[in-house]
C-alpha cells in the first residue's frame, strides 16, 4: 500500500522528486514499520565455519527518506540448531559498512537456521532475509562427500533431466528472477524468457536422473535458489524424492505469505528418509493458478552429498559402496569385477588374464573422479553454501545414464599395479 499511496499523492508523474505529502505519509506508514523494511536494503555474507565460529557480515545500502531517521544504529544476529532447542542471539558490532557478528560453531551434521535484524535509529527494525515465508538462511556444519552435482551448463540432456511445462537451462531472465546465475551462466527454472515469470494454469516438472546413494549414513540435497511463488494456497512449488514430498512453499490462513526470496539462498533438504535401495530421485515442481505470477524456480549448483560416515557395504548385491571399487552383482571371477569386487582386466581372446587390483591415491572417501591422483572435493559451491567464485570448481558428477550403469562402474581411478 506504501507505493500506492505515494502515487496517489503524486502530482507530476515523477516520484523522484517526492509528493506534495510524503512527509505525513512517511510518518504515518513508519509508525507501522511500513517504510524501513522497504527503504534499507542489505546484503548478508557468511564465512566458511570455523573451530571458533562462523563470521556473518551485514553491508548495509538503501536511501533516505523525508521526515524520518533511517540510519543504522545497531544489529543482531539470531540463530537457532534446526530440529534442536539450541538457539542464541549474538551483538553485532560496527563495521566496515555494516556490522558483523559470530555464530558458535555446534558441530558437524547440524544445520543452522539464522537471521540478522537491523535496528534503524527512527525504531523501525529491518530484517534479513526479507522472506516471511522463509525467514531464516541455511548452514550445514561438517564435511560432505559430493555423490552427483549439476551447475545446469550443458543442459538437460547430458544428466538424464526431464523437463516438462516451462522449464528450461538458461541465463536468467532478471525482473522477478535473478539478474544473473549464482555461479556460470546458467540456472533451471521457470519462465527463463522475459519477462521472466511463469505461466499460469500450468503444471511444470524437472525430473532428475536416478541416483545411487547406497553406503552413506545420510542423504542430503544442498543448491541455491531463488524462488519466487505465491502463497502455496494458490501456487505450489515441490522438491520431491522419490515421488515423496520433501520440501514445500509455506501457506497462511489469510492466503497472502507469498515466498519471494529477492536474492540467492542456499537451501539444504534432509534426503535419508526418503531413500530406497540405495537410491534417489528428484522432482521439482512448479503448479500455478489463474492469476498472480512469479518468478518460479531459479536453481543453481545443485548437489547431492553424503555426509557422516561411509559404510562398507556388501559384495555381489550389484550396488557399489564403501571401499567397493565395482559390484556386477555376483562372486563370479573373470566377468571383469572379482569375488572382492576389485576390477579385473579380461583378454576377450585369451579369457581370464591378471587380476589388477585399483588404488585410489586419495586419502579421502569421496567418489570423485581423481585422474592424475588427488583430491576433486572443491566442487560446486554448495557444501555448506559458503564458497565464493574463487573457490568454485567444476564438479565431477557420477554418470546418470542408467542405474545399471551407475551400480557396475566407478570413475576411473590414478594407480594401478598387478598381482
């Protein structure tokens, strides 16, 4: 109502230069905490976690308005343990255009859920991020191992996704969606053309590739999105696993908590229950009604990663995990993988030759590809959200061609020596 009123008051067709009453109006939506939410914009960086904590930085922008005092005066910094009582509030201090404060650091396997809140010198408080229906950014605290990542460069096809309605892999469109991708070029998402929203009475899907998962004690779906949708009485956007629903936009009685993220966010979805025999399978999804569009899906570097411990698995069940380096499914010897699901090297013309056993040079347990020897685990910006451009590295996501495939081979790997 803010910006209807001013045009209302309007007398020259140029807001710029202020209304004949704007002060009053100012003074009178402040009162409601109507004007700073909208006039003060900020952006939140976080720093990779660390044994002493995790830094979050405020840098505040945004513009004056007549009759009030929009200065900042103080900030902040609220967190809480997702699924847990354990929560806190933290001081900010004075910064270098902004303020800054420091999150405890509650151990690995956790996710913390935190908001900053700007107290600005008229009273109003202003607080990020500006998402009622998500209002709080997400951190996974600890180690993953990347099991399949994509940062929807080569489109839809080299992965296996399955695109129906109006998804498509592509720059964003702006307006509503972000001016530009997280990380790249390129995003999924809905409406990528101008002006960059979805359509109405229409029901999208991006279906993903069959994942094996099989030898993590658990599962979790980390990306970045911008999403942009209507309260889910009207409009629905879904992430489910295995045809099970493991995320959706929020809703309120009044049908008006529309989720409008306004800036990248990094997401993190506990997979594990959703698993079966060993797999996973995405869907994202996208349902409009007759009227009041939005952006839609905008989603970049998406993985899925293992985290906790990997365990060792069981040979001949056609499922590679642990420290298998291949798994066909029997104990049979000379078909290429042994009775200790090692590879085998078999002449076609000659029959069964030397047993080659493989060795990964890497001290890590990750499923990376790691030719040449080395570690590849720097890849795809999200393991826990926090990494910049400078750190971003291609991921080497598992092949998804078929699961027959994923179950029988592994990435190829640095060093291998006869018995």
């Amino acid at each position: 109502m803010y910006p209807e009123v001013l045009l209302a008051d309007d007398n020259d067709g140029d807001l710029t230069n202020g209304t004949p009453n704007e002060c009053e109006i100012n003074v009178a939506f402040d009162a409601h905490g109507l004007v700073g939410p909208s006039a003060v914009n900020a952006e939140v960086f976080t720093a990779a976690p660390t044994p002493d904590g995790i830094l979050v930085d405020l840098v505040v922008s945004g513009e004056q308005k007549p009759c009030l005092n929009l200065n900042p005066l103080g900030a902040e910094l609220h967190w809480r343990v997702r699924g847990e009582e354990q929560s806190g509030m933290v001081p900010m201090n004075p910064s270098q255009g902004g303020f800054a404060g420091i999150m405890p650091n509650v151990g690995d396997g956790k996710v913390l859920e935190y908001q900053v809140r700007l107290l600005l010198q008229g009273g109003t408080t202003v607080t990020f991020p500006k998402n009622p229906a998500d209002p709080t950014y997400e951190l996974y605290l600890g180690p993953v191992t990347n099991i399949f990542c994509e940062d929807f460069e080569s489109g839809p096809g080299p992965q296996g996704w399955q695109l129906t309605g109006d998804w498509a892999f592509g720059p964003p469109a702006g307006g509503p969606d972000p001016g530009a991708a997280f990380n790249g070029s390129s995003v999924a998402g809905n409406g990528l053309a101008p002006p960059g929203t979805y359509e109405s009475f229409l029901e999208s899907h991006m279906l993903g590739p069959v994942i094996n998962v099989a030898g993590h004690n658990t599962v979790r779906l980390q990306m970045h999105r911008w999403l942009e949708v209507e309260d889910a009485t009207f409009d629905q956007a879904l992430v489910l696993a295995n045809t099970s629903e493991a995320w959706t936009n929020a809703s309120n009685a009044s049908g008006n908590l529309h989720h409008l993220d306004g800036e990248w966010r990094f997401q993190d979805i506990d997979l594990t229950p959703f698993v079966v025999n060993g797999q996973v399978q995405l869907e994202f999804i996208l349902e409009g009604d007759e009227a009041l569009e939005f952006g839609g899906w905008n989603i970049d570097e998406l993985c899925v990663v293992g985290t906790g411990s990997v365990t060792q698995g069981v040979c001949g069940d056609g499922i590679i995990s642990g420290i298998e380096a291949c798994d066909d499914g029997n104990l049979d010897a000379g078909d290429g993988c042994s009775p200790s699901c090692t590879i085998e090297s078999v002449d076609p013309t000659t029959g069964p030759g030397p047993v080659f056993t493989v060795t990964d040079t890497d001290t890590d347990t990750d499923t990376d590809s790691a030719t040449g020897g080395g570690d590849k685990d720097t890849g795809c910006g999200c393991n826990q959200g926090q990494e910049t451009s400078a750190q971003r590295s291609s991921p080497s996501p598992a092949s998804s061609s078929s699961a027959a495939a994923a179950r029988k081979t592994r990435p190829a790997l640095p060093r291998i020596t006869a018995r």
